[in-house]
C-alpha cells in the first residue's frame, strides 16, 4: 500500500559521495576483512618495489620497521579525506551526485599529501632526507585513495 502525502517531507540522507568505503565499513563490518589486508597488500608492495627501485640494503629491516605506520598513516589520511567529503557534502548541502570533482579532487589532494607528510616527517624521519622525500612522495602518489574521484553513481 502506497501513501501519497504531498504535505510530508523525508529528511533523505545519502552516501553517494562519499566513495571511500568507510561508510561500507560502518554498515557492513564483514568488508573489514578484505579492506584492511588489500591495504596493507598495497602498502606492503610499494614500499618493497619502491625500496628495490632505490637499491636499498636492508629492506627486510627497513620494512619491518616501517610498514605498520606507512599502512596506519595511509589509513589516517584516507578517512581524514572521507570526513572532508562528508563534512562539505552535508555541512553545506554539497555534492548530492557523489561525482563533484571540486569536491573529490581536493579531498584526494588532501589525502595523498597527508599520506607524504606522515610518512616523510614521522615514519621515514630517521632516513636520509632526499630519500625519505622520495619514499614519501611515492606513496603519495601510489596509495591516493584514487577511488574518491570515480563516480559513485556507476555503481547504482
């Protein structure tokens, strides 16, 4: 049975825009199980590619020491993005389609260079500095959760 109440309005909310799945991690805790170990899986490939690119020795002490917070400060960065996402969406009534690029641009923007500045001021501090630089600036560059500027209305 259908009711028709011109005079009633639904509050709607959605999570079109907000493309990371930390709104899926929320709602369906069973995705924890493949979002966190591809993370890592991630994470753990560019730094030993980044490591071999760079010829350095010790890779296996230098990625035992490092992995845990090149994968914790990823994550960091990416829901800091997440809630830019949301606090411009909703706050000021933003980005209802889920494929603002003046929203998700600058949310990538903001990850990928949270993602360089931990890594280069607090996991790689004891590095020398132009290959922390470069070590930071590559995963920036390869683990931005790209994902925040594919439409979100191609899944539905």
């Amino acid at each position: 049975m259908k009711f028709k109440n011109k005079d009633v309005k639904v509050n709607e909310v959605r999570l079109k825009n907000v493309a990371f799945p930390l709104w899926l991690l929320m709602f369906v805790p069973i995705t924890w199980l493949f979002f966190i170990p591809g993370n890592f899986l991630i994470d753990s490939l560019v730094l030993f590619i980044s490591m071999e690119v760079f010829k350095l020795s010790g890779k296996k002490d230098i990625y035992k020491q490092n992995i845990l917070k090149v994968f914790l400060f990823g994550m960091l960065s990416k829901i800091i993005g997440t809630v830019f996402l949301a606090l411009m969406s909703y706050t000021f009534k933003l980005g209802t389609d889920g494929n603002e690029l003046y929203l998700t641009i600058p949310a990538l923007i903001l990850s990928g260079g949270l993602i360089f500045v931990f890594n280069y001021f607090f996991t790689f501090k004891n590095m020398d500095k132009k290959l922390r630089f470069k070590l930071a600036l590559i995963l920036a560059i390869a683990t931005a959760p790209y994902i925040f500027v594919l439409p979100i209305t191609w899944t539905n």
